[in-house]
C-alpha cells in the first residue's frame, strides 16, 4: 500500500501515477473521501467514549431520582457509542478496501505508456552470425534428448515439459552457478515455500489484477508462487528488522507455478512461456532511502550472470502501463534468441518501495530507535528460461551445444553433443 500521509499531501502526484499506468485517477478521489470519513469517524467515537467515561463519573455519585434519570441518558449515550463504534469499523474496512486496491507509485523517470513504450538503456553483446540456418531451442532439446514436450502433454497437459538427461544438469549447473554467485555475494540461499497462505499473496500485490494468473487450491485455502518473491516478502511479515549493517539479502531457489491466463496461442512451442519452471530470485529488505541504490545492485548481479552464459542481450527501462501491481520501477534484461529474431526477456528487477512491506507489516528501527516501514526489491538470477537462449546461441551446425566457459565446472561438460 502506498504511505496515506503522501495521499493527502500530494493527491495529484497519485492521480499522475494512476493515468501514468491506464488506470482511473478518480480512484484517489475515493480513496481520499474514505479517509476522511474514516478519521471523521474516529474522532465522534472518541468523543462519544470521552463523555461516555465523564458520564461514568457522575452516575456514581448521583442519588435517588437523579440516579435513575442519569441511567437512562447513559443508555442512550452507550447506544451512540455502540452506533459511532460501528461507523468506525465499517469506514477503516472502506479505507482498507480501497488503499488495498490502489498500486503502488510509479517513478518519475520511467517511460510512460504499454507493453511496447519502454526504453532501451544498452544492448551488451552482439547477435551471432550464424553461417549456418540455426535451429530453435526444442528442436535443439531433441537432438539433446535435453527436452520432452510431447510427454509433458501427455502427463500433465499444454506448457507442461520434461527435462531429461542433460537438460536436467544444465538446468541444475545454471541454478547452482546463480546460487554460487548470490552466495559468494552475501545473499542468504533459501529453499522457501511454494504454497502461501492468502495474507501473504495479497500482502505482495498478486492478488487482485493478477490473480487469474496464480493457481489456488481452494481446499486448502492456499496459492502456489508464480515466484519465491512471495514466500520471501512474508518471511518477515510482522517483524522488526535490524538493518543497520545495510540490505538483507535472501535468494530464494523454488518451483514456480503459473497459469498464462490470457496467453493463449502465444509462445506454444517449447519451454518460454510454461506453467512450471525453476528459479533463483534475489530478494532485499532495505530503509527506503537505500532502495534505488539496492535497485541498481540487483541489475548489476542480474547482468553478471548473464555475462556469464556469454548471450548478447539488452536492457529495458519498463513502461508504466507494464508494470506490476507492486512495482515503482522495473528493469527487464532480455536475451537475443536467434530463431525469432527478437529479444526475450530473461530477468526482471523491481523496487517495490514500501508498498508490500507496509502491507505485511515488516519494518526496521531507523537511527533514532523508531519502527519505519522497510522497502522491499526482488530480481531474477536464473531461470528454466535461460536454457532458451543458450542453447540456441551457442549452437553449432551438427546440433551440438558450446558450453559457456563458466557453467562448465557446475556442469562438467565443455559440448552438450546429439544423442538423436
């Protein structure tokens, strides 16, 4: 949720951020006039409570007929509190309904407009010049016997795969090569979770917009993580942190869980758009002054990865309008794929501000002892999705696969050679 005190000093910073992602600015209207109503409330009940408590007083040293006349204005006087009580809860249930509602702010540098408006900050690596007509990933994962699509289907249905053989070393080599780095750079390595409870989904923002995309089980009243960000945003829910020493770091290797709602027809073919995959997530709790820095860290360690899989790619600025629910800014890195001649994004980074923290209630002690609100940051290490792209550009013209030089020590392997 976003800081109400920013709100009610600067509306029209909120209602820019609104049109700035598509959204109804009027929304702020309401959530405006529901504050109001809300602290208009609380005020007539502690009023109501005050001289309900005066009253008290006179009541027990009244007499006789006195007596009698003082307790029947005390029952009128206990009915208005009971009603002003009641004004109370139902106004901070509005308020609450509607802060919830609202995402977060978006930052005045990021491009506004779609999917399609962001900026390009730099391209790193140049696309490969094949001298021979390359082949797409799934065709490669065949000849691999790296990739299994068709009995993914037959087990589990469309977007479902199985990696076998070297499929499955690559995907663990590049998992533990994201797990060494984030190690070797001071992030806490976690296994989190994959089922949440619905405080914690909608703490992070992904209920709401988002939840056609988020697989429920409905018996259990229980979510499965499209990312570890959502285990990892709860891991401190309702905590003090101490982060005097700076950021806390977690990486979060888990099983992800999506359902591509409204996805239908795109990306059909192989594993880049899928309903399971694994990933390493970086997350940071920081003080919100820190956040754009720690943001720029998480894309730094994101581009180092990527520098070591040895794939030309590019980074983007996304636009507002592209953003998640959650999300201040986000930066995308996308990796060439050959065969689509297009750039396919790899990592996401985003500063969340205060925005889920505040929901989950995970604060820190700032330098004079007092609780604050701590921003939260995530970015992806690594993904089922890279092995897209290094397969299709290290590839060589009798099928087999170049290793990159520093996934070889994890995977033990120089050449993933045709098995078919």
């Amino acid at each position: 949720m976003i800081d109400l005190k920013v709100l009610r000093e600067d509306p029209e910073t909120v209602r820019a951020s609104q049109r700035a992602r598509g959204e109804d600015p009027t929304t702020v209207d309401s959530l405006l006039s529901a504050d109001e109503r809300r602290r208009s409330a609380i005020s007539r009940a502690d009023t109501l409570r005050a001289e309900q408590k005066q009253f008290g007083k006179q009541v027990g040293k009244a007499r006789g007929e006195e007596r009698d006349a003082l307790l029947a204005k005390g029952k009128e006087l206990a009915a208005e509190v009971k009603a002003a009580e009641a004004e109370q809860n139902e106004a901070e249930t509005a308020l609450e309904n509607l802060h919830r509602a609202l995402p977060n702010l978006v930052h005045p540098a990021a491009p506004v407009g779609g999917e399609d408006d962001y900026t390009v900050l730099e391209h790193l690596g140049e696309p490969r010049q094949f001298d021979f007509t390359p082949l797409d990933h799934l065709d490669l994962g065949l000849k691999l016997g790296a990739i299994d699509t068709e009995r993914g289907a037959k087990v589990s249905g469309s977007r479902f795969y199985f990696l076998t053989g070297v499929g499955a070393q690559l995907q663990l080599a590049l998992l533990n090569m994201a797990a060494a780095q984030a190690t070797a750079a001071g992030f806490t390595l976690v296994i989190p979770p994959v089922l949440v409870r619905p405080e914690i989904m909608a703490g992070t923002g992904f209920l709401g917009a988002h939840e056609s995309e988020i697989y429920r089980l409905r018996d259990d009243d229980l979510y499965l993580v499209g990312t570890s960000e959502v285990a990892l945003a709860g891991y401190h829910a309702d905590e003090i942190l101490d982060l005097s020493a700076g950021p806390r770091r977690y990486a979060g290797w888990s099983t992800c869980f999506r359902r591509e709602a409204g996805s239908y027809g795109k990306d059909t073919r192989g594993i880049i758009r899928v309903h399971q995959f694994d990933k390493i997530e970086m997350f940071s709790y920081c003080a919100p002054e820190d956040a754009e820095a720690e943001h720029q860290r998480l894309l730094d360690w994101e581009k180092e990865m990527l520098g070591k899989i040895e794939v030309p790619y590019r980074v983007i600025d996304t636009a507002t309008g592209d953003l998640g629910t959650s999300a201040h800014r986000k930066f995308d890195c996308e990796a060439w794929v050959p065969t689509q001649q297009a750039y396919r994004e790899l990592t996401s980074t985003s500063n969340c501000t205060t925005f889920q923290a505040r929901r989950l209630g995970v604060r820190y002690r700032d330098e004079n002892n007092k609780p604050q609100v701590a921003a939260t940051l995530n970015g992806t290490l690594a993904t089922t999705r890279w092995i897209v792209a290094i397969l299709e550009n290290h590839q060589q013209a009798d099928g087999s696969v170049v290793v990159p030089e520093a996934l070889r020590p994890f995977l033990g392997l120089e050449v993933l050679r045709p098995v078919r």
